[in-house]
C-alpha cells in the first residue's frame, strides 16, 4: 500500500474516532440527572441551584411569605399553584426584646410557630430562606440606636442569627431540616445617605461577617456550613457595576463596583437578591438627562441608588399611586421595556461576571393602585429577567392581610383583582409563565 494510502486510511480513523467522542459526549450531556428527592441539601454552582446529585434545578417559583393563621391546607394550595420556595419573612422584634442574648417570652412562642410553618412547607414540598425582615421598624428594643436597621444587626444581630443556624441548619439539632436552605436580610441599608463611594464593598464586608458568624470565620465549619448566603447591596436595588449600561456616565465614576470575589473567603455558595419594582421612568429623566434616549433610565442616580418618584426623583415603582397604569402616562409600551431591561442589567452583568446566581426576592403589582396593564406588565418584567437567568423567582407577597391587601397573591374571590379561585390573575399568571427558549421570553397565558 503506497504511503498516501496509508495516510488517508488513518485519517479516515482519526475522523470516526472524533465523532465517536463527540457522539459520546453529547449522550452524556444529555442523560437524565438523577435528582435528590425532596428534601436535599441545596447549593449554588455558577449561576445555577443544585441538589445533593449535583442536578441542576429548573427555576423555583414562590412567595414571601409570613407567619400567619396558614395551614397545612394552605401551603398545599400554595404548592399546587407550582410554588416551589418560600422566603419566610421574620420579624426581629417578635424573637427578642430587651435581651439581645436570648429570646424573649414572645420570641418562645414566634419560634414555636416558624417550626410549624417550617413542617408545613416541608409537607407540601417546598423549601426556605429564613429572612430576617430589617427596614421596615421591626426591631427590638436591645438592638436599637444605630444609624440604620442595618447598623443595629451588625452590632447585635450575632446571637439570633446563630440561634436560627443552630436551631434549623445544624445537622445535630433535632429541628434540623433540609429544606431550610440558608438566610439573609431584608434590603441592607447603606451606613448614610448618599452612600458613600465604597458602599458595595460595606455591604460585602458586613454580610461576610454575617455568613461568618453562620458557617464559621473560613467559611468551613459553624452551625451551618452548607447553608446559602442570600445577599444584597443597598435596599436590593443600587447597582452592583456603576455606568453598566454601554455609554452610561450619568453615575459615579470614583465609586467601588461590587466585587465578584466577595464572599470566596467564607466559602461562597451564595445568591444575590433583587428587589424588582420597577414600572418605569417619568419625564423627569428626560430633563434631567438631556441628550439622553428616554428609554435610557435604569432608575438610578449619581450614587448608584434608584431615584423614586416619591423622592423627587424619575423612576416610578408597582403601588405609587399617582402612577396607577402600565405604561405609566405618556410613555409607550416599548420605552418601558427598554427601561425595565435596563434597571436589571446590571444585576444581569455583575452575576454573569461573578459567576453567581441571581433571586428576584420581590416583585409585585398592587391591585388597589394599579388598575390597568397588569397582565403586560408582568410580561415585560419577566422577559427583562430572561437574560439574568434568575434561579429563584419571588412574588411579594402572602402577607397577614390576604383579604384586604392589593399586593395579596390569594385574597379570596370576593376580591376583584381575584380569579375564579380566590387567587389574585397577577400571581395566577405568574406562576402559569412558561419560558419561550428560542426567543429566551417568559410567555404568560
């Protein structure tokens, strides 16, 4: 055989060997995750969420959810709508009182009730992230005096988040539970306001101490190593990547941008929350901003933190009520896109840089306020989540006031943002929200 024979014959090898390999590869690719049942000890990889297995979980839909007159009926339903996660609203004032080292009278009682909310949602397939609820004047009398809410946990809040670590994520404790999966903060406020240039770099110190106090100084060891640090920066809202947007130079060009690498020295595994209220941008931004698309608006001023109507500001949240339509008065449908997109890109561009996964903890549309557009707004808002790829998915909220609340997600038939079923079309049409692949929308029916 002459030696071009030769070759070609290997060549001819080489060829049917790659393909094998690659035909081999891409039925691995494929094969079935065997997936942990329910419950499994939950962990970030990249931006994703995964069992025990190491199985990649499709996105957990859910609520905020507080202690209330629920039942195992209730969070049966709730797991019947689709819900897969629960972020389990806690008040601080109802644990402590005057003894910032051991629970009050009251706190022996609110716990008593979180074990039995916590046994409901384990009953009907659901996990948790225990939230303690700050900023909204909930705090125990041995906690006050500082700055912020925010302030007064880092001075005071070591005791009872160790006792909630110990308690729910230590595997020694006989209350432990898999599905308690980790825990976080309600919207940390900055230490003044404007904050400061390094802002970021305050909350990512301040709630590395948290995670410390959780999982031990390096992040090994603790009352609960494996459990996920759910994290913010100011209010959930201030942009983590300052000018993200391309040709952005309206924020500050001397402030710290997040720090994708925050939290490695106390052993990541964590998810970034978002606070997504956003309905759009008033004209104001346009006057503001001149030579600047109205479309532009990302909601945020000089220092990074969004700018409310309410405030003087241009950016317009779901329940303000001069506001009551979406798209908000004079502003098509298309710019609000544009600006929902916006508001969220740079919580899209930080996480893809970090390589962490993102939680849209809140949501909403009050239904006492906003009248008309609902349906397209949650369209709108969940198609400029598709390019952030949240892992979790959150609707604010099922509160203590379901029959007299407009942000309820089931307030009852009698109420008129309600469906035949006594749960609210918004939260109906949420949950039902299929993602579109190709075109990478959420479609809602």
């Amino acid at each position: 055989m002459r030696l071009s024979a030769i070759i070609r014959v290997i060549a001819v090898i080489v060829a049917l060997d790659a393909v094998a390999a690659v035909a081999l590869a891409a039925s691995r690719s494929t094969s079935p995750c065997s997936r942990t049942a329910f419950p499994s000890v939950l962990h970030t990889r990249g931006r994703t969420l995964v069992d025990a297995n190491g199985c990649t979980l499709p996105v957990m839909k859910g609520f905020s959810i507080q202690i209330g007159p629920w039942s195992q009926g209730t969070m049966d339903s709730i797991a019947a709508k689709g819900a897969k996660f629960e972020r389990l609203v806690l008040f601080w004032d109802d644990l402590q009182s005057s003894d910032c080292s051991a629970l009050s009278a009251t706190g022996q009682t609110y716990i008593a009730e979180i074990d039995q909310q916590l046994a409901w949602a384990r009953a009907a397939g659901i996990y948790t992230e225990l939230d303690l609820h700050l900023n909204v004047g909930r705090i125990p009398a041995c906690a006050s005096g500082g700055a912020t809410e925010f302030d007064d946990y880092m001075s005071h809040g070591q005791w009872i988040t160790q006792f909630l670590a110990g308690r729910y994520g230590s595997t020694s404790s006989p209350e432990y539970t898999a599905d308690v999966v980790g825990f976080g903060l309600n919207e940390p406020a900055p230490v003044s306001e404007p904050p400061p240039a390094n802002s970021n770099t305050i909350m990512e110190h301040d709630q590395s101490t948290m995670l410390s106090w959780i999982r031990g100084p390096g992040g090994t060891g603790g009352y609960a190593p494996q459990w996920i640090g759910f994290v913010a920066y100011a209010y959930a809202t201030a942009t983590p990547i300052f000018n993200a947007l391309p040709g952005q130079t309206n924020q500050c060009s001397m402030c710290a941008n997040g720090n994708p690498n925050a939290y490695d020295s106390v052993g990541g595994n964590i998810i970034l929350d978002f606070h997504d209220y956003l309905v759009g941008c008033t004209s104001a931004w346009t006057a503001a901003n001149p030579g600047s698309p109205a479309d532009g608006c990302d909601g945020r001023e000089y220092d990074g933190e969004v700018y409310n109507d309410s405030n003087g500001g241009w950016e317009v949240n779901a329940g303000e009520s001069r506001y009551r339509t979406y798209p908000i008065s004079g502003e098509s449908e298309a710019t609000a896109r544009a600006q929902l997109a916006n508001y969220i890109y740079p919580y899209t561009k930080f996480t893809k840089e970090a390589n962490i996964p993102l939680m849209i903890g809140e949501f909403g549309w009050d239904a006492t306020v906003n009248t008309t557009g609902g349906r397209s707004y949650l369209t709108d808002l969940m198609a400029s989540w598709s390019s952030a790829s949240p892992a979790i998915e959150l609707e604010w909220d099922y509160g203590v006031t379901q029959s007299h609340d407009g942000w309820a997600s089931d307030p009852g038939s009698s109420a008129l943002s309600a469906d035949n079923s006594g749960w609210s079309s918004f939260t109906g049409a949420f949950l039902a929200a299929r993602p579109v692949r190709r075109a990478n929308r959420y479609r809602t029916r």
